[in-house]
C-alpha cells in the first residue's frame, strides 16, 4: 500500500511541475462551451433565411401577398429582400438566399377576375427546411386566396376598374360584403365543434445549443485526455522506473495503482470544471451536478484503463500515439462528441448510442436532466468497474513482460 502512495505522490509532484498541462486539459471544454455560446447567443436557434422576392404587379393584391412574409411568425424566420428580375434569378442560383419569388404582372387582375395564374417561386437545393417553409407558406395563401374567390368573388369585380371606384361602387361592395359574412355566420359561429385547451408545463425544457453541444465537448476532453494520459506510460519506460521497479519488492499493481489515483484526481477536477460550465450554460439542477461530475469522472477513468493495454501493446511511444488517435477520433465523431446526437441522422446515432462514449454521453445529460433512472445506473456503474479492473489486470501483465524487453 505504501508504494501506492509513493506511485501517486510522485505523478502528483510531476503535474506540479507542469501545471499547463491540467489547464489545457479544463480549457479544452470550456474554449469550446464559450465559443459555442457566443456564436449561438445560449438561446434557443430558429432558423433564418433570405426570401427575394420581385413584384412586377406592383398592386395592392401583390403587396399583400409579399407583406405575409413580414408577420410572425415567418418573420422570424425570414428576412425579405425586393430584388430585380434578373438580380433575383442570379442570386438564387449562386445559393444567396433560401427562395426567390418572382410576381409576374396582372396577379391582382386576375384574382378579380378569377382567371388562372401562375407565380414563379425558386428554391435553394443546398437547404430544406426554409425553402419548404416558403413553399408550403405560399400555397397556404394561394388556397385562401381560392376560397375568398368562391365566397365573394363577385363582389371584388367592382374593383376591376381602370380608375378609383366612386362612392356609390365601395358603399354597394361594403354592403354586399357585410350581407356575404351574415350569411356564412350561421356556419360559422356557433363552432359546431368546443374544445377545451389546457397548457400542462413541461416537465423538461428545450436545452439551447450550446447546453446541447457542451456534454458533447465535456466527453471528447475525456477522451482526448484518457489518450494522452495512457501515453505518458512510455515516459516511465524512457526513464527506466519500470526497469527499476522490477528489481525491488515492489509490485506493478501497487505503482499502476498510485497513477490510477492521480488520474482519478485529474478527472475529478476537469469534470468539476466541465459541470460547473455546463450549469452556467444549460441551467440543470443543483442536485444533479455532483453526481454527473461523478459519473464523467467514472468513465473518464475507465476510458483512460482501456486506452492503456492499447498504448502497452504498441511498439513505440508515436506508434501508441497513432493507435490512440485511430480509436478516439472515430469514435468520439459517431459517439456524439463532436455532434449531438440529435444533429445526426437516425441510423448514425442509434449506432452511436452503442458505442462506449455514446452510452456514457447519453446516460451524463440523462443525469444533468434528472431523467437518469438510479437503478441503471448503477449496474451501469458496476460494469464500467468491471471492465476497467479487467483492463487494469491486462496492463498489469503488459507491464511485468514485453514492455520491459
């Protein structure tokens, strides 16, 4: 047991000595966090685009066509432009806007007179939600435009005149107008149908992006730490202490033991760091924190315990290196820690969740949420143990033979 201390105090006077090290590793998610959170505002992201539009009718019917894009909620979502013809055709092309929709002459002419015609909408291939936001948006006002023809489209004609209407035409249209609604009250109010709305508070809230991205960014630290970490074995054997260590009482498990501790220590405080950063932007409760900066730190180690017998069976300390990067990087790509899982595609991230760092990732925003069921995760806990001392004893083996010659 004394050489477990004596293994741990000497990592510990070695982080001292280079204190950058543990600040790279808790700057990592906190860069990361802060950069997300100021691109995205840590608000909530409602997708805007560029709609241009080209009125050529330039009559009343076609400006209140174009002003329904400027109401919410499309407002939100889209930014109007009027543009040229031309400008407009060559804008879309070169992918500048969402949607270009052009209106040609005679639309108000042609409502009034109930006559065919056709609007020229362009849509940008490279996106899908906000063209398909246009288009749908569009046909919604097309369709109302059909049935206020039908109910009192006979009533408009009296503005299909080459000059302003008089007095007498608007007080007969207004009149007639007034009697075509009377009619249609009876199959109007009273609705035939009641329905009661009642609002129920959610119980969980819509995280924003950075809350989303940043248990992401936590576990590619953890990642990107555990290969590091399990490198660093190689020093002891470019300084000799493992040649050393073999010639006296002493026992690998003991030294391997000591350094799992000043892992354990590391871990515990970036997660801490990461935690505390992922309540700052995401806002879960007090209570879950110290058990998901446990959990992080759990798996942490373990991750950093599997990554080890890889870097002992490597035939250098660059080739153990690349074989680290060879097993993190995919991972952490379909595990969800460059990108949450809701961002991928379905079959991506069911594959995802599979994974080691995918399940572990899963289960830290469960516990952030309050969603975490204390019975899984316990048997979650008592595997990730299990196969961390089983990856504890490979390298324990590692260490006693070919890594020594």
């Amino acid at each position: 047991m004394r050489l477990v201390w004596i293994s741990a105090l000497k990592d510990l006077k070695a982080l001292r000595r280079d204190p950058f090290s543990i600040l790279f590793w808790m700057g990592i998610p906190l860069c990361m966090g802060l950069l997300i959170h100021l691109v995205f505002g840590g608000s909530e992201v409602t997708p805007q685009g560029k709609l241009l539009i080209a009125d050529q009718d330039n009559t009343i019917a076609s400006k209140l066509l174009t002003g329904a894009f400027s109401q919410p909620p499309l407002s939100k979502m889209l930014v109007t432009e009027t543009v040229d013809p031309a400008a407009g055709l060559d804008r879309i092309g070169h992918g500048e806007a969402s949607a270009y929709l052009l209106i040609p002459r005679g639309l108000q002419a042609a409502f009034l007179r109930n006559q065919p015609f056709r609007l020229q909408l362009y849509t940008n291939p490279e996106q899908r939600i906000l063209p398909n936001i246009v288009e749908q948006s569009l046909s919604m006002m097309v369709d109302a435009s059909f049935y206020l023809q039908k109910s009192a489209g006979g009533l408009w004609r009296g503005l299909d005149v080459p000059t302003a209407p008089d007095a007498q035409s608007l007080s007969r249209m207004s009149l007639g107008l007034f009697q075509r609604a009377e009619a249609l009250g009876k199959y109007i109010y009273p609705p035939l149908i009641r329905f009661e709305v009642e609002t129920i508070q959610e119980k969980r809230q819509n995280p924003n992006v950075a809350a989303l991205f940043f248990p992401a960014m936590v576990f590619m630290t953890m990642l990107l730490m555990a290969n590091g970490l399990s490198g660093e074995i190689w020093r002891e054997r470019l300084l000799g202490t493992a040649r050393r260590l073999a010639t006296t009482p002493g026992s690998f498990a003991a030294f391997l033991g000591g350094r799992v501790i000043v892992v354990v220590l590391v871990y515990s405080l970036v997660a801490s760091v990461g935690v505390a950063a992922t309540r700052w932007l995401g806002g879960p409760q007090e209570g879950h924190l110290p058990a998901a900066a446990a959990w992080a730190t759990l798996t942490g180690t373990v991750f950093y315990l599997l990554l080890l017998p890889l870097s002992l069976h490597a035939s250098s300390e660059r080739g153990a290196d690349v074989m680290g990067n060879l097993l993190v990087f995919p991972l952490s790509l379909i595990g969800g820690c460059f990108f949450p899982f809701e961002m991928m595609p379905h079959w991506m991230a069911a594959i995802g969740r599979l994974t080691p760092n995918g399940w572990a990732v899963t289960q830290f925003r469960a516990i952030l949420s309050g969603s975490a069921e204390p019975a899984k995760l316990a048997v979650g806990s008592a595997c990730l143990m299990a196969a961390g001392a089983a990856a504890f004893l490979l390298s324990v083996r590692r260490l006693r033979g070919v890594f020594l010659a």
